[in-house]
C-alpha cells in the first residue's frame, strides 16, 4: 500500500507542473530550471547515499569476517588467558635492601607472557592501585581499539576496574607490556614485563629473557632540600647505616630530591649480586633476548665468548658477524645468540661502571655469571 502523503506529494507535484503552464507568469524558464536542479541535486544525494551505504556494508563486511575469525579462533583452541594486577609491592634488590614500587603480580618484571605464534591472547588486567592504568604491548602492530591511547570507552582501567585486551599474537618475536604513554610514570615505578611469541619452526636450544631495568629509589622523609633546612642535612661523609627501605619515584621526583637517593640497576627485577646465574651446558646454541626497560642504554658484554645478534625490534638480523659489546637502548629489545664452546664461569652483564656496582661495591647492578653445568643435572 502506498502511503498517502507520497501520493499527495506526487499529486502536488503534478498540479504545480501543470499549473505552470497554464499560467504563462509562472511558465519561465527558471522555474523548470531550478525544479530540474532540484531533482539532479536529489538524485546525486541519493547516489551519494547508495555510495555511502555500500562502504559501510563493505566495513560491516570486514568487522564480521574478523570477528568470525576470532570467534572460530576462541572456540578451537580457546583464547590463552593471562590476569595481570596491578598494585603496590615491595621487591628485594638484593638481599636486605627493598624498594617499595609499583608492580604487575607483586613482582618486577610482571609475569612472562609466552605464546605461540597465531595464538589468540587475552590479557586481564586488574587494577588495584589508587591511579588508573593501562596497557601497551611494545613492539606488536594492533587494533586502535586494543594499543591505542586509553579512551573512557576503551583501553582505560581506573581504580577498582577490570579491563581484557585481545589480539591475535604475531609475528613471533620478543616484546614487552607496559602502561600506555600517558601512564609511563607507573612503568619507571616498576610495571612492565615480557611478551614471547614463539614461532613455530625456529626454537632455539637454550633461551633466556633478561629484562633490563632500573628503579630511582629516594627514602622519603629524608629530604635536605633548601637552605632553611640545611642545619639539619646529613654530613655528605656521614657514616650512617645504608637504608634498608627505598621508594621508587619518577626520574623527575629523583632529580629534584635532595635527600638520600640512588638508582637501583635490575636484570629481571634484582641486583648482583642477587641474580641467578645463567646456567648453559656445552654444545648448545643459547638465545638472549634482551628487553631494555631502564631509562638508558646498557652496553652488554659476555666474557669467554662472541654474541652474534639475531634480532633488533622484531627485524631479523642476517649475519652481521659477532660481537663483544652489544649496546641495547632504551626500550630496545635485541636477541643475542652464542654457542656454548668454552666450558668456565664467565660475566654476562654491563660494561659501564655505575650499572655495575651497588655504591662503589662490586658486583652491583646489572651483572652475573654464565656458567657451563652438567646435561644431567638440568
Ligand atoms: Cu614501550
């Protein structure tokens, strides 16, 4: 049934054609040729919504095919679940010597995310600090609407709120997780951690992923700041006993804080000399990933040996010969590979001397031992 105001429309239409032939005042040519306008300007609109139309069709398309995936993906092989939450903790440098920060799972680093390539990921991330938070897989290519910057409707985990990131994990490489830019000030407190995606046809003998870090430690209520103060300041030679409990702060809060500070340098959360040794039995290829999550570059040398790099970023690297020092940067992640063929203890760590001793002490820092163990007792 045709509804009665087209039909009126369609009838006025008519009379207003006719009328204006009758009528010769109104028979001129504008009139006809602004009705004609009128009528080409409809039929473009209605061209440009047909146009409109069928790229939104496309787009739908496309959504429903990629979410089919995912769905056909979950429902196969499930998707591989991980919880982060984020709270306060407190982690122990080196034996005796703690720092309050701010950590995923009560730990530097966070734990190790390992999937396959082609693996459908879900990261769950509780939040269980008093400031929001949120999530940036470094080095992975994803959605906006799974890396991009926090929004309210997407990304953002406020005080209290739990929030799911899913993404199809490729290429295989060595990654790593942290708060979004806007909330890099909880990642130099201590939130990061490692994301592996392994491939599938090129799994190396022995492999080991050693995170780099750094906390700007101060201990509060120990501040000398300002001349008002400066009765009360500790001598600089004073011979108190070294605290014992440090916070971390941001680069910025340390470098105006004038009270008792110093920069604690990690490999996967600790100092030496608190950091377990590397234990490889000869013959093997053994893999490296460094993920550099300090504020500077960490130049990396191993003794008794040659490090070949087979990754920088994510891009493979062909033989660019080996190494005696390879110099990660800040937030680089490189993959260092050597043959175990010269049985010893050997010093895996930093070649510079403030990433190496803990106020003057050696072992302090970044530094530990590669050592040659038995097959059998692994
Ligand atoms: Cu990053």
């Amino acid at each position: 049934m045709i509804p009665t105001s087209k039909v009126f429309q369609t009838l006025l239409l008519a009379v207003g054609l006719q009328l204006s032939c009758a009528a010769p005042g109104w028979c001129d040519l504008g009139t006809f040729g602004s009705l004609g306008q009128e009528q080409a300007a409809e039929k473009n609109e209605l061209e440009d919504m047909r146009n409109e139309m069928n790229d939104i069709k496309s787009i739908t398309k496309h959504a429903v095919s990629d979410l089919n995936k995912i769905n056909t993906k979950d429902a196969k092989n499930n998707a591989r679940e991980f919880h982060l939450i984020c709270k306060e903790g407190s982690i122990e440098v080196f034996p005796g010597t703690k720092v309050n920060c701010l950590t995923y799972n009560g730990h530097i680093p966070g734990p190790v995310i390992r999937v396959q390539e082609g693996d459908l990921v879900r990261v769950v991330v509780h939040n269980q600090m008093h400031t929001a938070t949120s999530l940036h897989f470094h080095g992975l290519v994803l959605p906006q609407s799974v890396d991009g910057l926090p929004r309210r409707d997407g990304g953002l985990v406020r005080p209290n709120d739990t929030y799911s990131y899913q993404f199809v994990a490729q290429p295989a490489g060595t990654y790593w997780y942290h708060p979004q830019i806007v909330h890099s000030d909880e990642k130099v407190q201590g939130m990061y951690g490692a994301l592996i995606v392994d491939s599938k046809d090129s799994v190396p003998d022995e492999d080991f992923v050693l995170i780099l870090g750094e906390l700007d430690a101060i201990v509060p209520g120990n501040s000398a700041s300002g001349t008002a103060h400066a009765a009360h300041a500790p001598a600089p030679d004073s011979e108190a006993a070294p605290a014992s409990t440090w916070t971390a702060v941001t680069p910025t809060k340390f470098a105006n804080f004038t009270g008792n500070k110093r920069i604690f340098y990690l490999v996967n959360g600790q100092s030496a000399p608190a950091i377990p040794p590397i234990e490889v039995v000869q013959g093997k290829k053994v893999r490296l990933r460094f993920i550099n999550a300090s504020q500077r570059a960490v130049p990396i040398h191993l003794s008794g040996h040659k490090l070949e790099i087979v990754n920088i970023n994510g891009e493979p690297i062909q033989s660019q010969g080996s190494r005696d020092t390879v110099d990660i940067g800040p937030s680089d992640r490189v993959d260092v590979q050597f043959t175990a063929d010269n049985p010893g203890v050997w010093s895996l760590g930093s070649e510079l001397y403030e990433q190496t001793n803990n106020e003057g002490k050696f072992p302090g820092g970044i530094a530990l031992v590669v050592r040659y163990v038995d097959a059998s007792t692994r």
